[in-house]
C-alpha cells in the first residue's frame, strides 16, 4: 500500500459577496490511499454532524457494454443491491431502512457509481454493505430476469407516454452510431432481451475490481481507521480481467440529417437537435457554463424566453452539454404541438443563429455569473456531495483547481472569451443532426428541408435503424 500527496478537499465555503474566493468553494486536503491493486481511497473528515457520505466509482460503465448488449452496466449497477453477500434483495433493503439511510447504484457513460449517506454510528454497516455489493454481489437469475423485463417495459411505456426521457437516447444514438457514446445507458428493448444471467457474472468479472475502484467517505469518522478497514476489505480484491476500452475521440458531424422516429396518432413532437461538443476537461469551462446557463440551461435562459414565454410553443426547452471523458454531445432540447414541430424547430435554429452572431450583451453575462455563482456553492455543502465530488475529480483526473478556481474563472470570464467558445463549441446551423419524433405520416414531407430522412417506428425496439 502507498499513501500518495494528501490531496485536497473538504468544504470551506465563505460566501463574501464580491471576491472571487467568496463566491466560490475551497476544497480543504484530504488523505490519499492507493493500493498495490490499484484501489483507490479518498477519505475526508468532516465533524460538524454525526453523518458519513459514500461515493464508490467503478469506472467503466456504458461504454463497456459489449456488442449488441447496451444496458448491460446498467443491469449489473440494478441487481448490486439485489442481493450480496449473505443477504437477498429483501434483507439488503430492510438493513438500509433499518437506520434511515440510503445507498443506491447506477450506471453512467463511464462509470458504475454507489452512492450512500449513513449516520456515523452505523459506519460499520455501511461499509459491510458497500463491500458486499462491490464483490459479492448474488446477480441471481430471478431478480435479474424481474429487473431486466422491468427495465423492458419502463421504455415501453414511455413510447407510449412521455417521450421526452427518450429523446436525448435517440438522439445520442444517432449522433454517436456505434460509437461507444452511441450506447444507451439503460440499454433498449432488443439489448436488454439479449442479456442473460450468464452474461452479465461474465461482465461482472471482466469489468469490475480493484482497478477500476475509487471510494470516496468524507464525514464524522477517523481517517486513519478508516483507510485501515477500506485496505483490509480491499487489499486482496482482484483487479478487472479486462482492460477499459481505449477508443478514439468522436468527431463533429458536417453537414445536416434528420431522424424521424414515426409515432402514428402523436400530438406532440419532441426534438434534439445537436453535434459533438467537448469533454470534461475542456479548458475554458466557465465560460461554457455561462453561455449555458443563457442559452438554455435556466428556467429564464434564452430558449425558454422565447420558445415557451413569447412564443407559446412548448413548456419546456433547454440546451444540455453532455462532458464526458472526451467530447460529448452538445443538444437543443424541446417538445411542441404537432402542427407546430417546424415553427419551434426554426425558432431554436434561429436562436441557435442569433448565439452565434450576437451571443449576450454584458448585463445577461452578469446575471448568468451571478446565477452560477449562486448555485454552485450549495451543491457541496454536504458529506454526500463532498464524496461525489472527491470521486468524480479522481476518476476524471481533475485536480483541486477544477473547483477552487472555479468562482474565480466565472467572475473573470469576459463577453469576448464566451464569445469564442460559443463560437468553438456551439454547432452551427449548417451542421446539425435532427431527431424528431412523431406522426411521421403528419411531418416527413415538412422536416425534409433540414436535411436527408431517415425513419424508424416507435415500435422498433432499438434507438437507431
């Protein structure tokens, strides 16, 4: 075992109106432990209230779903509480009630991630939990089979209902292919059929150890004690049989194409509209959330003035940055009437246009910092989100500075450098990748001049042809 730099981290957040320290956070040091397995542990304390926050990462995720298999993390994530260790699904879950707390598992692009708050006297329980699910994790057949098919008919139902969940799958699918960004997280109705029980012990071994492990704790507990319990669990724990996949960046779309997705007898159109954007570590990322903010990332962001306030057209529209590892997806997000999916979707472009040309004058600028400025510090506040953050930093590669010099980068950010990365990172009109879904029969003809159409009924049970 090696304890590398004690990092950094752990919340000191003065909130004084005006300096750039004030209206941002400052993450105190934390301790660093890194097995010879390639574990890794990233441990705070913080005794302010009897609490403790987990945040396990095993890095992977969707983009190790194998061919064909899409929701195949996202399965495995499911059924980690299902059963593990000597408890089954129902046990696990009354030992979590129990102490009125809370653990749960997902599945991102990159990652399998755990995350759990427990008062600290239940400390010991917590972490025989954790571990339990981390490596000994029954994945029986019945609660995989019951997940599975709950999963199969949740995006079943949403065909038939509220489209908007789908939208962005869709939409990525298309923009992405069979890029390992193309791969819906939650896997669709064909993927997660294909899954069998033996399959996914098969991924659980081949994609989960101690490699890819990074847990974060932060709260009221003894550092040291704790790095002496998380190495003994974990010390001897294998790592993944396979490597993470290296794959390349994806490339922006040139050009313009449209994927109608037909779902005959719609009275609603949903929309996506977007190209490749940037990753996580993009360097200018306060001005990009600047630019976010106002374009569409707040409730009086641009789209929303115009597409739902002055125009009537929808209830809710939004721009999403998707910041993954290497460059996501950058989307205009929204949903209207049937008889008028072409006015919103000319409206969006044209304020897509007008991002480009004009951007925001220097009052919108300061709102938009302001906005941020208020928003940020809160979300860091407890021993949950502490771990979340200390997790995310370290799988990402990220430093100290992505946080403490973040209110700073907001409050310096001038109208010229948003300017230009909204210009670097926004798509143009010309070069956009539509997906709409509705009454095919009621839009082909009129979607047909954003560019070439490709269909795929609703019915079918995947999210590209």
């Amino acid at each position: 075992m090696t304890y590398l730099r004690p990092a950094w981290l752990a919340l000191s957040a003065c909130l004084c109106a005006g300096t750039a320290l004030g209206q941002g956070v400052t993450l105190p040091d934390v301790h660093r432990v890194e097995l010879d397995n390639g574990a890794v542990f990233i441990l705070d304390e913080k005794h302010d209230v009897p609490l403790i926050g987990v945040e396990a990462i095993i890095r992977g995720g969707a983009v190790t779903d194998p061919s064909g298999k899409s929701g195949m993390s996202s399965l495995l994530a499911g059924m980690l509480k299902k059963g593990a260790g000597d408890r089954d699904a129902a046990t696990f879950a009354e030992a979590i009630g129990a102490v009125g707390a809370s653990l749960e598992a997902r599945a991102g692009l990159e990652s399998i991630t755990i995350s759990g708050e427990f008062l600290a006297r239940d400390a010991d329980l917590m972490l025989e939990l954790l571990v339990d699910m981390l490596r000994a994790p029954t994945l029986g057949y019945t609660e995989m089979k019951k997940l599975r098919d709950r999963k199969i008919n949740f995006i079943r139902a949403a065909k038939d209902s509220d489209l908007r969940p789908l939208a962005p799958a869709y939409g990525n699918a298309s923009l992405f292919g069979e890029h390992p960004y193309g791969n819906p997280v939650d896997g669709n109705e064909e993927s997660l059929a294909k899954i069998s029980q033996r399959e996914l012990r098969a991924y659980y071994g081949e994609h989960v150890g101690a490699d890819r492990l990074i847990i974060a704790v932060v709260g009221d507990f003894d550092a040291a004690a704790m790095s002496d319990t998380l190495s003994a669990a974990f010390g001897d724990w294998q790592k993944a049989a396979a490597p993470l996949p290296e794959f390349e960046a994806p490339v922006p779309e040139e050009g313009r194409r449209v994927l109608l997705v037909d779902k005959p007898g719609a009275t609603q159109s949903y929309f996506w509209i977007g190209n490749v954007g940037v990753a996580v570590g993009f360097p200018q990322r306060a001005e990009l959330d600047i630019a976010n903010t106002l374009f569409g990332g707040r409730f009086t962001s641009l789209l929303m003035a115009e597409l739902r306030t002055k125009a009537g057209l929808t209830y809710g529209a939004r721009s999403v940055l998707l910041r993954p590892s290497r460059p996501g997806s950058v989307s205009i997000n929204s949903y209207t009437r049937t008889e008028t999916t072409i006015e919103a979707i000319d409206l969006a472009l044209a304020l897509l246009a007008q991002l480009h040309e004009t951007g925001f004058d220097e009052e919108a600028i300061q709102s938009g910092k302001n906005y941020i400025l208020g928003q940020f510090p809160p979300r860091l506040e407890t021993a949950a989100q502490l771990a979340a953050q200390f997790a995310f930093l370290e799988a990402h590669g990220l430093d100290a500075a992505f946080v403490n010099d973040y209110g700073a980068a907001i409050l310096a950010a001038s109208p010229e450098a948003i300017q230009s990365v909204i210009g670097s990172v926004y798509p143009e009109p010309d070069n956009l990748v539509f997906v709409v879904l509705g009454d095919a029969e009621l839009l082909r003809n009129d979607i047909a001049k954003y560019g070439p159409v490709t269909e795929i009924a609703i019915t079918e049970p995947r999210f590209r042809p």
